[in-house]
C-alpha cells in the first residue's frame, strides 16, 4: 500500500434508514450479448466516505464496472478472532450507502482485492483471516456457487464479453493471498527469485488464459505494475516477476494486452516497452475517497499524475480503424483531466 489509511467505522447500521434499490445485476462471464464500449475502474474506497462519486460513474453509462481493489476497508488491526463478523459489518456500511447501491445496481460489476480489503495493511499470503476474506468477498460480489474463483484459493479470474470480432478478456489477477511479503518500508526490491507475486499456480493459469482468442485484453493489477520502484507497494519489488509477466505475454503471443491497476492514492499513465515486445500501458486509477499528498517518481509515467479524487474510464471505439482504445483519469464530479489514446495496431508484436 502506497501508505497506510484506515478509518475507525462503527458497526452499528440503523436498519430503518437503509435505502431501498434494485437488485445488483451481478457479474456477467462470458457474456458475448453484449459488446463493450465503455468501462469504468476505480479503487481505494473508504466505506464511510463521501460515496456521491459513484453518480458521477454511473452518469458515463458504463456498460462494465471493475473493482481493482481496497473496495472497502476492513484491516483486522486489533487481529479481532471474529474477523469473518468485523469485515462483513465494513461491507454492509458500503452496500447499504444509497449512492452505491443505486449504482451496483446499474451497473454490472466485476472486482478483485488488495490489501486493506483482504484484511490487513501489506498482507500476503501469510495473513491467517485470508479464507475468511474469501467468503465474504465471493458473498458481497455475488460469485455465483458455479463460479471457477469457488474451485480454487484466491480470488483471480478472467471474463469474456462480446462476439468474435468484438472479444474482450479481463484478466482479474490476484496480488494478495499468494504473495511472498518483503518486510517494512520503504521496501526494497528483491533478488529472492523464489519470492512470488501470483504464486506457481496463477501463473501458469495466466499464460493459459493469455492463449484463449479476444481483440483486447485488460489485466487487472491491484498494485502498479509498469511503475519503477519507488519503496511502497509494486511489481517493482519483485524484478523477475515483473520479467516473467512481459516474457508471459510474449510467450503466449498475446496481443491487445493493457493493463489498469489501483493504489496509490492518484491516478496515472504509465509506459513500459520490454525488449522485443509491444509497448505495455499501466493505467492507474485510485482514490475514489481520499488523495495522496505527492505522486512518487515514475520515469514510466506519460504526462503528469493526477492528484485528486478520481475514477477511470476504459472508451473502446470498436468503428475506428485500427480500433481506439481512450483512457479517460476522470476527477470527482466526472470532467476528464488526463486522458491516453491507444491504438490496437500498436499492442501487437
């Protein structure tokens, strides 16, 4: 985590003024009625904040939402033996906000964690509440009983939306319950090659995925993961695994790949170009309910980061040629301040 935040939020949930909205329609796996045009992203979201933003998404009438993390905030800081009751108590404060709950249900809704809604600040996999975690996300995101996450640990999965010529993969990575923790901050990178991210058997299900057919492919990273080191949390720790994501990619000969992760308290556009391989964009999207103070040095980063309350916004414009895809950094009330248009000519080897 970029640096630690938490709020102290009372449990207590005075049932005559929950607000009243219709039910959430729920993920949409491989959907291919509907063809994608307009994706909104977000993360870092205190529970007992100012939750209005989520109008401000909705209004971009997205045809998918994508969580990347610290959707909420539970940290188990008092290692509260309960903790299954403790999180599930930080999840009803945000179903029950009326913003949210008019807005989940709008809108089709896809997530993943990271750290402060896993359960503790920097957790890996050694965090003891991880399977309690679990439940209660697969519970608050409605992960149908027939759904892959049920068959596996963690919470990494992929979803396909459109027809052939419209395919889009999401790639949901899982950055918490298989990660091998690096010790205090600022971190330093490692050269524990042994240490992991993703763990050997997300691995290799990512490479698996990364060889099934779609146009685009957005891969979800709760942490940054085209950023240079910086001594908070990031795929620049772990340097060899940071190379075998791109060699991953080059490996499976997957095109169309970007990526979008959350964090760091602002939002960002970074720009990676390993050797022999395509360009791979990083577009960072956090803080829907606070603001880091100062963006932290980033020689990847294309323009200036924006430190303010943002959401992102994912434009695909399948009638371009080649076809467009526009990143929108979206400030609170919706207006767009920083923006990055790709080409997927330019995302093939």
């Amino acid at each position: 985590m970029k640096k630690f935040f938490f709020l102290l939020c009372t449990t207590a949930i005075i049932t005559s003024c929950i607000p009243t909205g219709g039910t959430d329609p729920g993920i949409r796996p491989n959907d291919t009625s509907i063809n994608l045009n307009r994706i909104v992203i977000s993360s870092c979201c205190y529970q007992t904040g100012n939750l209005s933003i989520y109008r401000n998404m909705q209004a971009k009438n997205p045809d998918l939402y994508i969580a990347m993390g610290d959707n909420m905030y539970a940290d188990n800081l008092l290692n509260t033996p309960d903790y299954g009751a403790w999180i599930q108590a930080q999840y009803d404060l945000l179903k029950n906000n009326y913003d949210y709950k008019n807005f989940r249900a709008a809108v089709p809704s896809i997530a993943t964690w990271d750290d402060h809604d896993y359960g503790l600040n920097n957790a890996g996999k050694e965090f003891p509440y991880k399977l309690q975690s679990k439940e209660k996300f697969m519970q608050f995101w409605q992960i149908p009983s027939t759904h892959d996450i049920r068959t596996h640990d963690g919470v990494y999965t992929s979803y396909l939306y459109g027809d052939d010529a419209h395919k889009v993969q999401v790639i949901m990575l899982d950055c918490r319950n298989f990660l091998d923790v690096i010790s205090g901050e600022p971190i330093s990178p490692t050269t524990d090659t042994t240490k992991s991210i993703l763990g050997a058997t997300q691995w290799a299900w990512l490479k698996q995925e990364l060889q099934k057919p779609a146009k685009i492919r957005i891969v979800v990273s709760s942490t940054q993961l085209c950023t240079a080191h910086n001594g908070w949390e990031a795929w620049a720790n772990y340097p060899h695994e940071m190379d075998r994501f791109f060699r991953t990619i080059k490996e499976a000969n997957a095109e169309g790949v970007f990526v979008v992760s959350g964090d760091v308290h602002y939002a960002e556009f970074s720009k990676r170009t390993p050797a022999g391989q395509y360009p791979i964009y990083d577009f960072t999207s956090s803080g829907l309910t606070h603001v880091e103070g100062n963006a932290s040095v980033n020689p990847y980063r294309i323009g200036e980061a924006l430190r303010a309350l943002n959401f992102g916004v994912i434009n695909i414009d399948w009638n371009a040629s080649p076809v467009s895809i526009k990143l929108e950094a979206c400030t609170f009330n919706g207006n767009v301040e920083r923006q990055q248009v790709i080409s997927l000519d330019e995302l093939k080897f």
